[in-house]
C-alpha cells in the first residue's frame, strides 16, 4: 500500500469521482439485467449502501427501483436461505 492510499476494500470506485454507471453514460437502469443487480447486493438480498456499492443518488434510486420490479418478477430472490 503506498502512502497516499488511505487503504479499505472499496477505495477502488471513489477514486473515480465518478459511478460506475455515469462512467458508462447508462441513463436509465433495467431491471432484466439480473447479474448486475445481484452484483450490488449481498449474498442474503440484501442492497449495498451508495457508499459501498459506489453509486451517485440518482443510479442507486434507480438500482433501488430494478431490484424491486426484478424481484417481483423472480430474477431476484427476496431473502437467501
């Protein structure tokens, strides 16, 4: 670890400055993509804070909203066994 890196596991996505799908000009965010939703949150369902998951306001509202209508639709589970 170097002297600058203030170090912690998650250090890789504020570097940035930015999220990653702002970086990726995603405007709005799909519900049907279930890997990338599963990604962001744990292994018991449960979603990971902004801070975390390194999301602005805006993406993880929308992440907030595709985890509901995927786990609606049963590409999601509600809570892991």
């Amino acid at each position: 670890m170097s002297d600058n890196d203030k170090g912690g596991k998650f250090k890789k996505f504020a570097q940035k400055g930015k999220c990653r799908f702002c970086r990726a000009k995603i405007k709005h965010m799909d519900w049907k993509d279930s890997q990338t939703l599963a990604r962001l949150s744990t292994g018991q369902g449960k979603l990971f804070s902004r801070k975390r998951s390194g999301n602005c306001s805006r993406h993880q509202r929308q992440f907030k909203l595709a985890v509901k209508h995927a786990r609606f639709m049963a590409l999601l589970p509600y809570v892991a066994k």
